[in-house]
C-alpha cells in the first residue's frame, strides 16, 4: 500500500525485500528470521498461498511481486483487446510499443522495467527470440482459420497471416560458413533493408511467380514437383504447454537459417548474368506463422513446414495404415490416438520459361528452351537437421519428462517415436487421394460441408477470434463431464475424427486398407553405419538420402564430409567419456597436403597392439554395449557428433580449435591437432615437477580461455563444461618457465553439451561435478539460466590453474558443498599469486549469477596490466598525506633467505609508517611517531636519514629502527629540509633547504654535537640563491666527476659539478626561454646520461641529455587516456582536463620511466625514448610518491629475483570495481568479495600503498 500511494509498483528487490521483512518484523514482534534461508522458507508459504508471487527463476528470482492481482493486470495488458493493445494483433510485436500499452494504465512507465520482458517469457504469454521483438502465441491465427479463410475467400471475416521476413536480427548471428554461390536466386546482397513486418489479407486471387511477370519481363517462372519431397513425423502423447511457442522462437532466432537459404536454388553461371531474370527471382523468402506451427516461403513456393496435425487438418495421415518395423517385426502404428509434428520438404523445383512471340528479340533471352533450376540437396538437408536440432534439444532440455531420448512406456513404446515415411507409399497415397477426388469429390465435400456446418453453430464467430481446438483424439481419457456426442459437450470433434465416420471411410476409401510402411529415424542411423539405405517390402531399398539426408550428413558437404580414404588413423593419444581420441592424418581436399588431425571416434575402435590394458578393457566394454544394443548406441553416437556439428560449424576463431570434418566410417569428429594435448596433462606434469604456473602464463591462459567464451556467449552459445580437459594447448613454456617473451597458444575444444540460448536463457542439466554453477545443481537443470554458468566453470578453471588439482578432489559431497556456499581449499602458495588472480577466482565463483562477472568482463579484466602486475594492497591507518619516501633492503626476513625491502613512509602527521615487502606481498606495517613532521628522507647504506620541518637531520638505524643522531643545519628554525640525496662514490649526502642552501653531508660520520659540525660532518654549502625543491646526480668520467642537477623555482635548474669533492663548475638552465615564473621544478631524477624533470604545475615530462644541457624528448600526458577503463567507470570529457594530468612524481626502475598524475594515474613510458607503454588509473586521487624498492638478491635459488616498485596515491580503485558492480574489500582480499560491504568513504580517503611487479609491462 505504502508503495502503490507513492506511485511505486509493488516489486521489491531481494535486498529491499530482506530489509523491509527485518525492519518490519523487528518493530512489530521485537524479533526477526534466524537466517536467509528461513525467510525464504516463510515466502514459499506465502506464494503457494497466493499473498506474494516470488520465482527461482533465473532472471526473476531477485523480485518479490507484492500484489498478485496487479501482476496478473500487468501480463493482461499484452494479449488482451485491442483497444488496449493495437500494437501486437497478429501476434508479433515490437518491444518497444510496451511502453505505449502502459503509457495510459494506472500501472505507471515501464522503461525501467526490464522484468516486464522476463514475466511474460515466464509465463509464455509472450516470448522474445531477438532483442526486439515479442512473439504473442495467443494472438496468432490458428491452422484452422488460415486453411478456411483461403478456401471461402470473402465468406469470412479475412484472416490475417504473420508473415515475418527471413533477415539478419542481430541476436544470434552466427555467421555460419556454408559453401554459397554468389548466384543464388532466394539471396540478393542489395535486398537486405530494414526488415518490417509485413502483413498480407488473403484474397481471391492469391499472389503467385507469374503474377509478378510484368509486360517487359520475357521469363515466366513456376514450380513443378521433383517427386523427391521429404517428410518426417514425430509422435507424441501430447504437446506440451509452450512447446509450439517456443520452438518457433528459437527457429525464427536462428540466424543460421539466412545462410542456409542462399544456396537454395543456383543459377548456372550463363543464365546468372540475365538482368531481367534477377529482377523476376529478387523474391524475399518469409515465414508465415501460425498457433501450431510455421512455414518458409519463396513467393508461393514451400520451402520448409513444420506443423501439428490437427484433427481438422488436410493431411491425410490419420486415415492411412501406417506400419513401423520394431525389434525385425512391421507392427501397426496408431496414428488415431497420438498429437503428430510433422516436418515437410516438398523439395519442388524452379521452372523457367522464355516467353517466344513471334515479334520477340531472342539475343534478349540467355536461353529459349525451359530451364529448371532444382533445389539443393545440401540446403535441404541443413535445414532439416537444423529444424530437428531444435526439436530435439527444446524437448530434452525444456521438457525432459517427454523428451529423454530412448525412454520407453510401460507399453514398451517410445515417449517419442520419429517417423521416417516411406516417400514413395506416400506419393502412392496421394495420387490415390487425387484420383478418388477425380472420381468422386463428395467425400471431400462432405467433409467441408460438415465443417462449415460447425461453424455455423457458432454465432459469434465473425465478431471473436476461434478458440483454438482440443487436440486430443474424441476418445480422450480426459472426461468432460458430458458424452461425445452431447449436443452440449465442449468438445464438438471434426467430422474426420469421428470413429463411426472413420469405420465408414474404411469400407469407402481403399486408401485405409493399403499399407504404408515407414521406418524409425533411429533405424535410419544405424543404417547409415552400413549400407546406408532402408528397405520397403513395397518398394525393396531406398536411399538413406532420399529419406534422411542428415543422418548420412548430406549438410555437411564435399567440404566437411571426409571419405575414408582420404583419412588414415595413427596411434592412440586419450580417451573420454564419449570414447577414443586417435592422431591421424588427413589429405587437405584443396591442395592435397597431409596434415595432422584428431579423431575423436564415435563408435568402439581397437585401440592397438600396443594400448594400454585399461584401453582394451574400455573398448571391449564399449563394443559389447553396441553388440547388445546397437540402435540405441549408435544413435546416441550421431547424436553427439550431430549436437558438437551444431555448435562447432558456426565457430570461427582463434582460440576455438578448428573443425576439419566428419569422417563417415567410422564415425570420427577430425579436429586440428593439439601438439602438446589437452591442458590437465600439461597442467599434471607441472605438477609432478614441483612447478606452478606462472604469472604471465597464467595471465595468457586466462586471457584466451575467457575470450574464447566471451566468442561464443556472444554467438549466444553457453558452453556448459569449461574445464582443463576440455581446453587444448598448442604451444606453452615448460614448468620453471615464465616469460612474456614465450609464447602461450591453447583453444577450447569440446562442444558435446553446448547450448544456443535465446534472451530467456536456457533449461538442461549438462556439466561436470566440481564445475557446475550451484543454480543447474539445485533445480536439475529444470529453471532457466543464463550464460553466467560459464562464469562459475571460470573460477573453479582458474583454480585448477592456481593449484594444479581439480576443484574438490576426493571431496564426497561436492553438490551439497557448492549449494551451501563452499568453495575448494586454498593453500599458502596459492595465496602468493597476483592478488588480482585470486579475486577474478573468487568473483567468478560467486553463489548467485548476478554477482559474477560476465565473459566480457573476465576478458578486460584479465587484459588489465595490472592482472599480474599489482602484487598487493594496503591502506595506511590514517589519511595524512605521505611528504617523503624510502626503501632499505633487508635480507633474510624468513629462514628459507627470503630478501624484501623495507618501506620508511614520512606522513604529515609526524609519523613514519614502516612496511616490510617482498615477493610474497606485504609481510609487516608498523609505525612510529617523530617529535617533529618529517619533510624528506634517503637511505644511506644502512641506516635511514630523515630531515624535517625546522632544518634537522635526523638517522635511524634500517634494520631495528634504532635512533643514531640528530644534527640541525639551521640555527632558525624558518627552513625545512626540502631534499636528500646519497651519493654513494663520494661518500657523502647532498641535503638542500627550502631557502636555497646546499650542503654536502660526510655520510661515514656521526657527528659529535647536534649543531656546529663544519669540517667533520658537514663538509660543504655549495649555494644559497632560488628556493631549491629536488636533487638528482648524473656521474661522468667513469665516476670520477659528479654533476648534482638541483630542482628550483622559475623552472631553473643549477647544475654542479664536483670533482675529488671540490666543486669545479656551476650552471643554470631552464625549461622556458623567456622565463615563467611562479612553475616550480618539483622532481628530477637521473639514469645513465639523461635527467627527467616536470615542472609544477604543468602536464609535461622532459628528457635531458646530460652533456648537451637540451630538451631531447617531451611527454605530455594529458594527451593520455588510462586503458583498463570500462564506459562506467570514466568519464573522459569531465576528468581528462589539464589540471587533473598534472604530474605528481617521478621514478626510474631499468628500461622504463614511472610517472604519476593528479588524476590517479600510472604511467609507463619508455626510458630512452619516452615513448609510452601503457597507462592505468589505480588511485581516486593524486599519486604522492613511487619508489623503486631497493631489494638484496635471495641466497634461495627457489625465490624469485623480480624487481618490484611502490607506489602511494589516495583512494584506491580497484580493477575489479572498475568493470563490475561488486564491492570490494581492501585489507581481505582472498574472502568472497560478494559477502563483503564496500570499505567505508573515510577509508576511500586513506593512503594506500600498492606493491607492483616492475618489469615486461608492455606484453599484455
């Protein structure tokens, strides 16, 4: 009530749900639900009763509906009258016309709604197979009305066909490659414009080819029978609820239709050219869709039907004899008491007459005799084994019950039997019918006058669309209540379904008493193992290609279909669960090479004389199932070469393992050889090694498996079982090697359990135990999900990575484990990986799919160069800015020799935070207060100098912090100490004061009182002129002349040169000729013979070159957009501005120059060239500092020596956060981020200091 008062639907979200139930609760009784799972348990009750409605549906399962009325009213203004729906009345409508159906409702604006779309695929009120439209099945007419509105044209109210045209949508395009002429007739390139629905009103003179034929046009074009039509039958107890919406959606998604299609009918090349001909034939092929079924249409040729037939049907069916051989006997089928689906190709061809008068121009004509253009038996045959694929999977996956493959009834019968009619008893049947029609048509009249005789009885016809028939036979089991033959009953049959009528039309009609024989598709595919043809007593054999193309994989092609002798089988690489993998080797049909294949063996193969054991005894286990029972193992092998062919025809790309062709006998799936097999192999010698994988094989595997997935998610294909087995390497550096440099190549193979899926998502129990997404588990694949499944299989993959084990190895109830939220064991070693690694694990195996990353994801975050980069996190415990740093190594942190480097971080609020690092990441923090703020600090050998506020020097012990002296360099204390430097050759620590003063320090002694040391302590003053901000020393002369560039106001650099500790030299340059004032030069540093500087504020980074005193190359980095950004997470026109690319910092570690900006970013650049390599944004606010970490060589050859560097910025931004929606914790990382809340805006303002691997930056 409090929702709909405020103009809000009555929908919560889970969370709004969760914590509206607890406030609720806790304010009325003072207590709430103990757990997740007991509130859960109390809004089972309340929906089962009807008080809310609340789904486990994949995309629903987030909302709770608070008024079930008000969600009924909403599914009602779809399909309801048109008055209020004008946008859908014939069943097809745009999703965008939704916002105008509720535009005037009191339900309010749904453009934010998308749960609208996902209720009303839920409950099939209307389904979407593309991203723009909805199909109404309710709206659409029924077979009925079309089939009497076309044979009394005008004596009706006209019905209007849906006629959809076939053209690209975009939503599942899956560009599969089919051998095409450019010459196809039903395809022209230009005609493929912005596809509208069009609606046609059937006439008394329907549309037809030689209608079109206009007076200029010397052609006419017909369609004559090629006797060659195939048919096909599916018997079914009952057609489920659902299932004729839903198979037409997928078919109508399937994109794979428009390639099919353009190599229907072929032009000869010499008849292609004729301009007038093309004109003529430029046809669009569209399918014209009904309740019960749908047809494609090429003008008024049927390419392809598929429907039920109905009681009321004109297929002659159910009045023949149809017989069936089973287990060697021909046994009666009943077609009476069975729901048929048949499939339809009449397989008719084109026929092309000139038209010769007397006054024609035959040099118009490119032929004068008739040319007859017959159908492809290629196309045919594709669209067959696409139209059953979807049949087959939509009832194995959506109704598992019916659909289970090989599943008898208690009759012994299967749930569905799929017919294979004989084609020639049926042209005998219809040219029987034609003639008994010839002879007598009162049989056919009285048919139709019975019909129209019902129609009569009902008044109200005109003024209300049909309700669609019972499809159950008159001797339905269902009672209604009334007899049959109630003049009340509700189920008034057609006359054909009348049993009394049918006993009279067996006397009648000799078509009743022939037989017509028919075999199973079942028995079909095992012939295809043999002789492939069927037998008919009526007829002897018949080609399996005249029956059953697709079962002899006729689709397929010269191209794919590999003959026997082309293919020779090698020695034995595996095995699977579907049987043994052979190398061989395979004679390129192009260009007669021989290349190395895989066979992955379909049916039992010896394995060898030389096999294993374990080999042999699988094999002779195989092949006695198929001597037992080889119909049913023998279709089950073609149904997994069938069910990979579906997915891996349509699949191009490089990290996809290619698909060679299909060798016949035996039956082999060829695939590209993997020369070093399959990932778990490689992955287990590894192992057996004593090696892990490295970061950057790591990253590089990850990389190309999740873009592999991210290919095919966006070909909307789910894969189902993503695991090292299933991922296959071509090349990969042996254990104990890790370089960028060697290269990475694996693809990802094994397509069995695949799945298309449409904007609803997708049913079917398919996976590996351990891989499985805990939302397949706990329904048994019987609710919708989604593609994020695969996301799951991704981090239980990474995980095998990490640990070089399978997820839950000898765990005994891994289902209960993941639907309880537990997740396979972590070990110490595993936890030193890049810490990036281990979140994208951990947000990939999230328990809901919302919180997981998609495939798209994955791939920008694994592509990030801070993947493997970013060693680890931490935040300081306050937000003081950090004025100064330094590192000093220290060797020997653990027992085994660990070396790290210790941190000393001077903070503004007179503290110094200490952080010990090393490969392994962050190991210690600890600080400790200063009398004074510190303001700059060195490392000099062994101990730590640190200057402050007031002109003080101050040194501390590097190895336990003790303190060693204190000296002040000014006897007012007006001056701070602006910069420290450790000139390690002369022995001496170049320090320089806010007000321009210069000292050289004696870095050997200590000195003996805290002020008035000249001569022993402090040795020189070099200058006292501009305010002096940083220092930097270039050597030269082989070491033996120091030149200390020395950072001032006005952009002024004062360059000294000191010799045998005498200054010899001084200089100024300067950045700006004329000069600018009020720029300062905050920062030079030194490498080699060159000096880098920036100047404050300004965006740009100078090149020096030491003997010339010349600018020799410039980096401006506001030109610089940071990479692993995702659309949220920048906003380039309001953050890339001048001030926000200032540079902050500066640092040189070997080849490459660091630099930090005010926007937060990292940028890496070349050091000799300036040239940029990549460029990140890790920090909300402003990079304070980066330091190169000073680090000793471990004594252990088992540690690695890998240069790391530092770097200190306010507010952290995470990688994952840029490019998902989930929180993440800092301080935790290896918890499940998901269960975690988002760390406090007061710690978004800390400092933070992030540990990075510095080297092969540039190899992402």
């Amino acid at each position: 009530m409090e929702r709909r008062l405020n103009g809000l639907d009555p929908v919560l979200t889970a969370e709004q749900y969760r914590y509206t139930v607890t406030n609720e609760m806790q304010l009325r009784y003072n207590r709430t639900f103990r757990d997740w799972a007991e509130l859960h348990q109390a809004t089972l009750f309340l929906h089962d009763n009807g008080v809310l409605l609340h789904y486990d549906d994949a995309t629903l399962k987030d909302l709770y509906f608070l008024d079930p009325q008000w969600l009924c009213d909403m599914l009602a203004h779809v399909v309801t009258i048109r008055e209020i729906n004008p946008f859908a009345r014939s069943g097809i409508m745009k999703l965008d016309d939704l916002k105008h159906i509720f535009k005037a409702s009191n339900i309010g604006p749904i453009d934010t709604k998308d749960y609208i779309v996902n209720l009303l695929n839920k409950f099939e009120v209307a389904l979407t197979w593309d991203s723009r439209t909805l199909l109404i099945p309710s709206l659409l007419p029924s077979e009925e009305d079309m089939y009497l509105a076309q044979i009394h044209p005008g004596q009706y109210h006209p019905i209007v066909k849906v006629k959809v045209p076939l053209r690209s949508r975009g939503w599942a395009i899956r560009n599969k490659k089919i051998t095409v002429s450019p010459k196809s007739v039903l395809y022209n390139e230009c005609s493929t414009s912005k596809g509208k629905f069009t609606m046609s009103m059937p006439s008394t003179s329907q549309t037809n080819l030689e209608e079109m034929n206009a007076d200029n046009i010397p052609y006419q074009v017909a369609s004559r029978s090629s006797g060659k039509s195939i048919t096909r039958l599916l018997l079914m107890s009952y057609f489920p609820s659902g299932f004729w919406s839903r198979l037409i959606s997928r078919i109508l998604a399937d994109d794979t239709i428009v390639d099919i299609i353009r190599s229907f009918f072929i032009l000869p090349k010499d008849v292609a050219q004729d301009v007038e001909l093309a004109k003529l034939l430029d046809l669009k092929a569209e399918w014209v869709l009904w309740q019960t079924g749908l047809q494609l249409k090429y003008g008024d040729i049927t390419l392809f039907k598929m429907r039920e037939i109905l009681q009321t049907s004109d297929a002659c069916y159910r009045q023949l004899k149809f017989k069936l051989k089973q287990d060697g006997i021909w046994c009666d089928v009943d077609l009476q008491n069975t729901s048929i689906l048949e499939i339809y190709f009449p397989v008719d061809s084109l026929v092309i007459k000139p038209i010769l008068n007397e006054d024609a121009n035959l040099n118009k004509h490119r032929f004068t005799e008739e040319l007859i253009i017959d159908c492809t038996t290629e196309s045919t045959s594709q669209l067959l084994a696409l139209a059953v694929d979807h049949i087959d999977i939509l009832l194995e996956d959506w109704y598992p019950t019916l659909g289970t493959r090989f599943v008898h009834t208690s009759e012994g019968k299967f749930l569905v039997t799929r017919l294979v009619p004989c084609p020639k008893c049926l042209f005998a049947a219809t040219e029987m019918d034609e003639h008994n029609m010839d002879q007598n048509d009162y049989s056919s009249r009285h048919l139709f006058e019975n019909l129209m005789h019902i129609e009569e009885d009902e008044p109200s016809y005109n003024n209300q669309r049909r309700v669609r028939k019972s499809q159950e036979s008159y001797t339905s089991e269902c009672d209604s209540g009334v007899g049959p033959d109630s003049t009340d009953s509700s189920r008034m049959p057609s006359i054909e379904g009348h049993p009394n009528i049918q006993l009279e039309e067996q006397i009648n009609n000799p078509m009743s008493i022939q037989v017509y024989y028919s075999w199973m598709v079942e028995e079909c595919i095992l012939a295809a193992y043999g002789n492939k043809s069927v037998t008919c007593p009526n007829h002897s054999d018949i080609p399996l290609a005249l029956v059953a193309p697709d079962v002899i994989f006729l689709d397929l092609g010269e191209r794919y279909l590999i003959k026997s002798e082309n293919i020779k089988k090698g020695h034995l690489l595996g095995r699977g669960a579907f049987g043994f993998v052979f190398k061989g080797t395979c004679k390129n049909r192009g260009t007669n090479a021989v290349i190395d294949v895989a066979m992955k063996m379909l049916q039992p193969v010896h394995p060898g004389p030389n096999s294993r054991q374990s080999a042999l005894i699988a094999y002779k286990a195989a092949q006695g199932k198929w001597d037992r029972d080889p119909l049913q193992y023998a279709c089950k092998a073609y149904c997994t070469a069938r069910q990979e062919l579906n997915i891996l025809l349509s699949l191009r790309h490089p990290n996809i393992v290619p698909f060679v062709g299909v060798c016949s006998s035996p039956l082999a799936l060829v695939l590209d050889l993997a020369p070093q097999g399959a990932l778990d192999l490689v992955l287990r010698h590894y192992r057996r090694s004593g090696a892990k994988v490295g970061p950057y094989t790591l990253q590089a595997i990850i990389l190309q498996v999740a873009k592999a997935i991210e290919y095919l998610h966006r070909q909307h294909i789910i894969y189902r079982d993503l695991k090292s087995e299933n991922v296959l390497v071509w090349e990969m550096p042996p254990p104990f090697v890790d370089h960028p440099e060697h290269p990475v190549h694996i693809k990802v193979a094994d397509y069995g359990i695949s799945r298309l899926t449409l904007p609803s998502g997708t049913k079917g129990f398919g996976g590996t135990e351990g891989f499985m997404a805990p939302e397949i588990m706990r329904y048994n694949g019987e609710e919708e999900y989604t593609e994020k499944v695969d996301c799951f299989s991704f981090g239980m993959f990474i995980y095998e990575l990490l640990t070089l084990h399978q997820p839950f190895e000898g765990h005994e109830s891994v289902k209960e484990c993941i639907l309880e939220g537990g997740r396979p064991p972590l070990s110490y070693r595993e936890t030193l990986y890049p810490s990036y690694c281990l979140d994208l694990m951990v947000l990939c195996w999230s328990q809901q799919p919302k919180d997981r990353p998609s495939a798209s994801q994955i791939v920008s975050i694994a592509s990030a160069p801070e993947f493997v980069h970013l060693s680890d996190v931490v935040s300081l415990k306050h937000s003081a800015h950090v004025t100064a740093s330094a590192s000093a190594p220290v060797s020997h942190i653990t027992d085994d020799g660990l070396s790290g480097s210790e941190m000393w971080l001077m903070c503004a609020n007179s503290r110094v935070d200490l952080l010990l690092a090393s490969n392994r990441g962050w190991l210690q923090y600890h600080s400790m207060a200063l009398p004074i703020r510190p303001t700059a600090v060195c490392t000099v050998v062994n101990t730590v100098w640190i200057g402050d506020c007031v002109g003080q020097i101050h040194a501390y012990s590097a190895t336990d912090g003790y303190k060693l002296f204190s000296y002040a360099l000014e006897s007012s204390n007006n001056a701070s100490v602006n910069a420290l430097l450790y000139l390690s050759s002369l022995k001496r620590v170049a320090c320089g004061l806010s007000n321009g003063r210069l000292f050289l320090l004696n870095s050997e002694a200590i000195p003996s009182t805290p002020t008035s040391a000249e001569g022993s302590f402090v040795m020189t003053e070099l200058g006292s002129t501009f305010i002096l901000h940083s220092l930097c020393a270039v050597f030269i002369e082989n070491g033996l002349t120091c030149e200390l560039w020395c950072g001032q106001s006005h952009g002024q650099i004062s360059i000294y040169s000191i010799k045998e500790h005498v200054v010899t030299n001084q200089e100024t340059i300067n950045h700006f000729q004329p000069i600018i004032e009020n720029i300062n030069v905050l920062n030079v540093i030194s490498c080699d013979n060159y000096v880098y500087s920036y100047i404050s504020p300004g965006c740009i980074v100078y090149q020096w070159k030491q003997k010339s005193r010349s600018i020799v190359n410039k980096l401006d980095c506001s030109k610089l957009v940071p990479c692993s950004e995702s659309l949220k997470s920048i906003a380039i026109e309001e953050h890339l501005s001048p001030t926000n690319c200032q540079v902050t910092s500066l640092a040189v570690l070997h080849e490459e120059l660091y630099i930090g900006t005010t926007w937060g970013c990292i940028i890496i650049a070349e050091r000799s060239s300036l040239r940029p390599i990549t460029i990140f944004r890790p920090y909300e606010e402003e990079v304070r500092a980066i330091v190169p970490l000073a680090v000793c060589k471990s004594s252990n050859a088992n540690h690695e020596n890998t240069p790391l560097l530092a770097t200190i910025g306010r507010g952290y931004r995470s990688l994952l956060t840029r490019y998902t929606d989930v929180p993440v914790n800092i301080g935790n990382t290896l918890q499940s981020p998901v269960s975690s809340n988002s760390f406090s805006v007061t710690n978004k303002q800390n400092m933070f200091v992030l540990l990075w691997r510095a080297e092969h930056w540039g190899t992402t």
